[in-house]
C-alpha cells in the first residue's frame, strides 16, 4: 500500500500475536477487521468439528458468487488485500478467547479454547485470482485450503471482504463505462454511505474501478488516492454581502503586484457582464450573499477557485457571479477553475453555462475561458450519466456519491463459500435450484484467449490435470447443461489462482501490490474484454466451463448424493 | 454501553488528545471514526472561514431528511451515541495536521493549521431527539450549534454516522413488524454486509429496531447482543458416513447414565420412524453424510442441538434425520432446539415438517415434541415475510440477512445537514424543488399527542416563540403549502429536542444510554403511533408542521432571497 496503513493511530494492537509468518505483511485497513468478526456457527461447528478429532482435517473451500452484479455481464475482483492482511494477522487475544468461552454452552471443553489459543493461519494455504481482475460466475475468486476448523472461521470475514469490496468496484467501473474515458470521476459518497468504513471502502474500491479521487479525507490518508472538494451551499448561505468581507487585498499570481480591492475589481466586472450586448439580459441583480461567499472562496484560494453555483438560482445569480470573480482573478493571473452544478436539468444547465463561458471569452478576450471546467453533482448514476449523454451535455467532471456507493442498483454481491474437497475426497453441496449446486475437487481454471486478443472463455480443471495448452484443440463444457459445450483452440492460457499465501514453506507467494498497480490492472483489464461482454443493454454472458472430465465427475458424485425419489 | 466499546483492541489512541470535556464519555466504537472522516471540502470550507476572520461566527445547523424509507410514514432515529463519541473525542493529531496541510495549495497560511491545532468541541452544543425516537420527515433529529468552521467540519461524520444506522434500525423495525411480536429474529447479514462495521453497524442497529439476537460474534462483544448460531451446510458435507465418527458416547442430561454407542441410539430411531404407520413412506435411505454430522453436532451440544437440515433433501433426508438424532437424545433427557430450513418452499416445508413433528409426539408420545423449534433463512425481506404470512407457515424464527442489512429495499437514508442561523441571522437555502428548501431559523420542535394517546402532528417553532401548551389550540401549518393547516389542541406536549452535548458549563446534558435501554424505548415508541402511520401498504402519512410565525418568516426570507424572474 502506498500509504502506512492507519500510521499510528487505531492500527496498534500490541497483544495480539501475528499469525504465521506474516512479516511485512501489514494489518487489515479497519482495526475492527479481528478473528471474532465472524459467525458465531463458525465457533459451534469448530467445537464440533473439534469434538469430533476432526478439526486438522485437510478441507478446500472454494470462494466464488453465482450471478453478476448490476444486470450486467462481468465483475470486478477487489478485497483479497484486506483478506490476505486478516489470514496474515490470524491470532484469537486472551481477551477473544474469553468472550468465545462466554459465549458457547458450558458444557463446551476447556480444551477447545486452549486449541483456539493455538491456532494461527500457518498451516492455510490461499490460491486467488489477482485483485483487479475481470471475473466471472462460479469460477473461484479464491481457494482457500487448510485445517477445516480454522478455514471454517475464516469464511465469514473474507466473504464481508470480497462482497462488498468486488460490487462497489464493479459499480464504479460500470459508472467509469457510460461516462467514457474523457470525464473526470469524483467519488463523493462518505455522508450516504452504509457507515464509517462502508465509506472508507467506497472510496478504496471505488478508486480502484476507475475513478480518479474522492472527497473523503481519510481514504486519502489510508490509501493515497487524490482529494477533491471545494464548498457547500451552507458556505454560500453563511455570507450576507460583500459588505462583511474585511480584507479585500490579493496579490497578483506572480508576486508583482496587489489588487486593494478586489471586491470592487469583481463588482465592476459583474457591471460589464450585465452591460455585454451578448450577455446582457439573462440576469438581473445577482444575490448578494452569494458573490460574498464567491469572493471569501476566491481570496481564500486564488489558484483553485471552483463555485458551486446554484444555491438561489443557476443561470440568473451564480454563474454571473462566478464569471465576475473569475475575471477578476484572471486580470491578476489567476484561471479559475470551473463551477459545480448539483440541482435541476444538468443537461440543459451546462449547455447554457458553456455558451456564457464562450460568450465571454469571445467578448472579452479572455483565451480558454469557454473550457473552464463544469462538474455536475446531485443523486448521478448510471442511468442518469446515460441521459445525459443521449441529451448532450457539457459537464467535464461528475461528482457521484449516494448510488455509486451504496450500490443503490443492487446492494449486495451473493458470493458464497463452499467445501469442494476434505481429506482428499471431493463433497458437492445439493440444491433443487442447480445454480446453488457446488462445483466439487479441488480445482484450477484458466482463461483462454482467441485470436483477437480477447478472451474466450474461462474454464476449470481438476487440480490434477494437465492444463489447456496454446494452439491444441479443447473441450468446454457448461458444468449442469449436457448439451452446451464447445471447442476452443487458444492462442494464449493464462491460468487465474496464483498463490497468495503459503501453507509450505518454500512456495512463492505473490505480493500484495499497492492500490494504483490494481488499478491499473484493472483498467487494462477492462480494456481487454470484448465489448459486447460490457455493454449496458443486453450484454453477452462471457462463457464459463469445466473440462471434460470434470463435468463427468460432477455428475457422477452428484447422483451419489441425491436421494432417489418415490412418486406417491 | 453495556459492553466495553473494543476492550483493549483496537480502541487505543494515545495520541489523540480528547476534546472539550468529554470525560466519561467513551470513544467511537469504530476507531476509524477520527476528524478525518470528512470530505475535504470541509477544510477548503473552514480554511475559507478562518481567512475570511468568519471561523467563530456562530452559525446553527439543522440534522434532518426529507423522505421515510421503504415507502414508508416512518423512521427510527439512530447514530446519535456514535455522534456524541465522535464530538466528545474531536481533536486533531498532528500526523492529521500534517495531512490536512499536504492535501490543501500550499498557498494555504500556516497560522489555519494552528488554529485546527487548537479546535474541539467544547463551544458546540448538541441538540437532538433521543435515540430509538420514532421520527419524521423535515423535523430536525439534530441541531448542532457552534463556531462556523468547527460545525462544518462535523457535517460529513454526523452524516455518516446516523443515515444508516437510522436506515437499517427502520429497516428492521418494518421487518419486526411484518413478523409480529412471538417470532424471534435473528440479524444474519455479516458476510454480505457493505464492508465490516458496515456488518457491525448493521447488528447494532437491527438489535435497536426490534431484533432478538445476531451471529455476528464481534457485535455481540461489542454490544453485549444476544448471539445466535448453529451450523453450515459445509458442516454437513464435510462428514462421510457415521463410521468416522470416533467417540460415540454421550453422557444422560443428569450424567445419571451413559449410552455408549449414540449413532446406534440415532440409527435404531431412524428404522422406527421409518417403519412407522405414520411416518413411514415418506423416506427411504437417508443420507449417510448427513446423519453422521448431526449425530456429531449433537455429541458437542447435547443441549443445544439445531440442524440445518436442506443440505441434501429435507423431507426425504434431512427431517428423519434430525427426528432420529432429536429421539435419541430425548432418550437421555435432552431436547433438541430444532431444525433450519435454507432453501426450497419454506411455507411448505414448514408445515410438513411440523405434521411430522407432531405425527411424532403422538405416534412416540413425547410431549412437546411437536413444537420442535423450526428456524427458517434464505434471503428473505419484508415481502417474502408477509408472503409466507398470508400463505400460512409454521416458522418460529427468521434469520434475515442481506435485504436487512444491505437495506437492499432502499440502500440509503438521504440525511442533510443544512445551515439555519448565523450570527442570530436566520439562512434558508433554496431550491427549484420545494422539497430541498430548507427551514431557516434556530427551532424547537414538539410533539402533540391527541386524546386517545397517539401522536397527532410534530410542530416547530422558533427558538423563543412559547411552547404549545395542553388543552389550548394552536394552529399548525405544512411549512410549504399555505392551504394545508390545522388547529390542535394536544392533550399532551412533548419537547422532542434534548441537550446531549454542552457548549456552555453549568447545563444539564443528557446521559447516552445503553443499548438495551434504546432498543426499548424504540419498541415502546413504534407501539405508541397509530396503526394507520405503521402498515405496509399505503400507510397515512404522519403530519408535520410549522407554527404560524415560523411560517410566515419563512416566506419572508424566501421572497427576499429568491431572485425576481423574467419571462423572455
């Protein structure tokens, strides 16, 4: 991560252990991100598991969701950073223990706490796909091997990690998508947000599918990711008139000379503009508050000046007003930045504010001043940016919070995590609706690309089998519906679960990469699939597959498990 | 709080300095809570303030929301605990400063950095509704009062901290409702909840709403909330056959005796049942992996023994299966808690498996037997509740998980904090929209109750206008409609604003109560209003209204503030 990870604040837990080896690998980003964050049945199965002598029995759980987010066809990987710092830092306190012993019945033997106490995530081993990654139904995000009690209480927190985290990535990868390349994409969601580090999170995984800042402060802190905000309606509406502004002094941009009054220099400006034969007539007396606020912020920050516009009314008070202290600082060297729009038709609104900025650069000479930057806020999402393309618009910069990040489309990714294998032998979990059905054994899956560079399909394999190769000829077949299968002949592999974690020493373990790195990957990544796999309407489902004989092999353990029915 | 917030974990800052008096008053419960959580137009605002000599001007701001959730006439008001921890700790720490000053222009005056250095909340002071408060649209839950630029900075956190903890605890009040008051529900959202304390927050506040318990083990520490839990289907598939299992005795429930061999025990009751007259048929050979896991959750908790039991096929297999195990361990004085359905037709399966219960208690004449505890899971929602209402089902429990905590319904509560007075100078911010004007001036509000004991209507008033009295009529106007008006004469006067943070020593200060207490005077609250204001479909809006002062100086300002169009 590129920043310390809560430097020296909440972070520091001296009394708990560190758990197997983690090294260099930091602490999860919320402090609150502990062992006990998990169901209290991951505690009563581990005594029974523990009960049973069965607890160090080898298990494989597969970590994967069933069905896009969003109606769309495609989905972000994010959180696996957070997991691995979680396994990483896996140790119960004494106080933990305690609580865990206050919690299951009395009749539970000491014995199991004194197991508790001893359990770290040494002995797990984590196979994941890498975080930023372009992914798909029922193909494992992670596989995650081990004693089965201890990846039994895991289950709970790397599914919090990875849900949340890989829905709000993908909404913000899906908002980067309709909003088009060109377009800066501010995330300004903490106040909405599904709590403290709902907004935290946001923020991170936001950022990682694609926007380029936030407005919240902490996440820049935690995470490096660039900061954005100007001001409220409350700044505007806390002035009363230029009157109350006492120091009206500003030097010029270079140093070389002062304006006494600048408050003047804008008021004279505000004349000129009403005066203008081009844009004379669209507004009357401007509201007084409001140029006062406009002035404060401009003195305050010459050199970033950005003015929310429209607290009494767009077209008629705030752009005229921004436009006359925007001149202003221009005569002393400045280049305001732009204005902010967060009520009404935006479309219509930036389109009218982009003639004035025209107008004014044609009328008064002021070179570029028709590109000075509109960003529109207020409830944006993915249907509205798509309107606002269909209408035309002139907004350079979005400001989206509430439906971005608490994914107001669809709040929740279902992701699941299912035994596949213990002790060697491979366990389905049934189901009478078959996308709940698992896929069994303990697997690997690749992605397979075709001639154009794009990939095909994703498929999984038996961990035992030889792997797709370049240029030869393979089955794929859809793992419950015997009659959907294809060749493919691949021109590149690429096999997805890559070791994040070591169970035996000696194995290379993947490092975790700082946030920019997953984003760009994730860019890349995005770029690379076929577009109508992206599209908004109706997009093509990407294919996932098993090989042959795995599909045999499901629907062999599967008839074994079915209890034969009896029509009555 | 009833629990100590993170004992000695995470909860740890030395190096904050505490603020303003906050005593005994503890930290936030997420540590992640610091005066960072803000976005940073809070500082590009209070940095405007402080150059403007404008910081320390007094200025009221007004915590409210425009719209109930869900569709619905009502709220639950919750957060305010985390907001008055949140103000008591307010103090930067230089790493923030440091901070703070990297992301601002560098031309950015060193003398706001020590100004920030100095800043509490000792000079705010804290109005609001108690927590657990049934509330409504428009009416302030909170007013917050001090130093401009301090109370800015407030906005963002405030924000935070109460639109989803009030969103969710109305979220499950509405579920409680739609469930009746002898189900018990238990709050399962963690592993799809929108990041950690997004999951924490979720038990938290589900608890407060009406909940009876949560699986969530870290809230359960935090809070001190009934936890509730059993096992997994992985649990179930993770068995082979009950030759695994080792260990086989199991002690009598007053450790009179000890049968040796339990899995015979379970295996003899599974040959009766299904030769029974009554039972038999409806099952042949049940699964082998199955028995061998409740045989061995049994043996671990004799006394606690819940099965899920739709791991393979819950009549033909997993009911014979729990009833086998449940008889054997009656046999040793113990009684099973019961089963947990997860899929399939639950209303269905329900009353089947409770025939079955009850086909056992009299074929077997163990009383009781046929109120066998029946739990029932699997994405449900107020819908699929009311659903199952109207078809007729035999559920005891519900455990509710992603619509509850994701609110998948309606995923945010879109609270705004709008600047009223400052320097005793009424604000009001317009808007095309009607319902985005704001109410100005520093308030009151009231609560008037009618005769037969039900709230009629809340009322605002200005800060000294006198307090509505009982028995006297007194005419309450909609804020914004002129036509819509009404007299009242409240047979009782509830003042719903309290002082929960001093600015001045010497004032009474309400003290933060324990969740226990909230949760219910919550449940007494959401008892207290008229049916009509409570039911799902097209519930009677509850009113609320303005005294006829306030509602002529609103227009006032409106008209003074509004600029004077012209039609071209």
């Amino acid at each position: 991560m590129a920043a310390p990870v809560v430097a020296n604040g909440p972070g520091k837990e001296e009394n708990r252990g560190g758990g197997g080896g983690g090294g260099s690998i930091g602490r999860p980003t919320n402090p609150m991100v502990t062992p006990l964050l998990t169901d209290l049945y991951q505690f009563t199965m581990a005594y029974a598991y523990w009960k049973a002598g069965k607890h160090n029995e080898r298990a494989v759980f597969d970590l994967y969701f069933r069905k896009n987010p969003f109606g769309g066809e495609y989905t972000v990987f994010a959180g696996l950073d957070e997991c691995i710092k979680l396994i990483a830092n896996f140790k119960f306190t004494e106080d933990e223990i305690a609580f865990i012993q206050a919690s299951l019945p009395p009749s539970c033997e000491i014995g199991f706490y004194n197991y508790l106490r001893g359990i770290d995530c040494s002995d797990v081993e984590i196979h994941a796909i890498s975080e930023g990654f372009v992914v798909f139904p029922k193909i494992p995000l992670m596989r995650v091997e081990g004693p089965v009690a201890v990846v039994q209480l895991l289950e709970t927190p790397l599914l919090n990690l990875v849900n949340y985290a890989s829905l709000v990535a993908t909404n913000a990868a899906r908002h980067r998508f309709v909003a088009g390349k060109s377009k800066l994409l501010l995330e300004f969601g903490l106040r909405r947000a599904q709590g403290p580090d709902g907004g935290i999170g946001a923020s991170k995984y936001c950022y990682m599918g694609g926007f380029d800042a936030t407005s919240n402060v902490a996440a820049g802190q935690l995470f490096g990711i660039p900061l954005r905000g100007t001001h409220s309606h409350a700044f505007v509406s806390s002035f009363m008139s230029p009157d109350e502004i006492v120091e009206k002094s500003l030097k010029s941009s270079d140093g070389s000379s002062v304006c006494k009054d600048f408050v003047s220099s804008v008021q004279s400006w505000l004349s000129k503009l009403k005066r203008s034969q081009l844009l004379g007539g669209i507004f009357g007396e401007t509201n007084q508050s409001e140029i006062a606020a406009f002035v404060s912020y401009a003195l305050a920050f010459p050199q970033n000046f950005l003015a929310l516009v429209d607290t009494y009314d767009v077209m008629r008070s705030g752009i005229p007003n921004f436009c006359a202290v925007a001149l202003a600082l221009n005569d002393l060297g400045y280049k305001a930045v732009g204005i902010r729009l967060d009520s009404g038709d935006l479309a219509y609104l930036s389109c009218e504010t982009r003639k004035f900025f025209q107008g004014i650069e044609k009328e008064f000479k002021i070179a570029g001043f028709g590109k000075t930057s509109i960003t529109a806020s207020n409830d944006l999402n993915e249907e509205t940016l798509d309107a606002l393309n269909k209408q035309g618009h002139e907004v350079d910069a979005f400001g989206i919070g509430t439906h971005l990040v608490t994914c107001y489309a669809q709040p929740a990714l279902g992701g699941v995590f299912k035994l596949v294998e213990i002790n060697k032998q491979p366990r389905i979990k049934l189901s009478e609706d078959v996308s709940k059905v698992s896929i069994p054994c303990k697997k690997r899956s690749y992605r397979l690309y075709g001639k154009e560079g794009y990939p095909l399909v994703d498929i999984m394999t038996g961990e035992n089998e030889p792997p797709p190769k370049v240029g030869e000829r393979i089955l794929c077949r859809h793992p419950f519906n015997e009659s959907k299968r294809a060749y493919v002949v691949p021109q590149r592999v690429e096999e997805l679960m890559k070791c994040f974690w070591p169970g035996q020493s000696g194995k290379v373990r993947e490092e975790l990469q700082p946030i920019k790195l997953i984003r760009e990957r994730c860019i890349n990544q995005l770029d690379l699939m076929r577009p109508d796999h992206m599209r908004r309407l109706n997009p093509t489902p990407y294919k996932v597959s098993v090989s042959a004989k795995l599909y045999d092999f499901i629907h062999f353990l599967w008839l074994n498990e079915a209890p034969v029915g009896e029509l009555e």
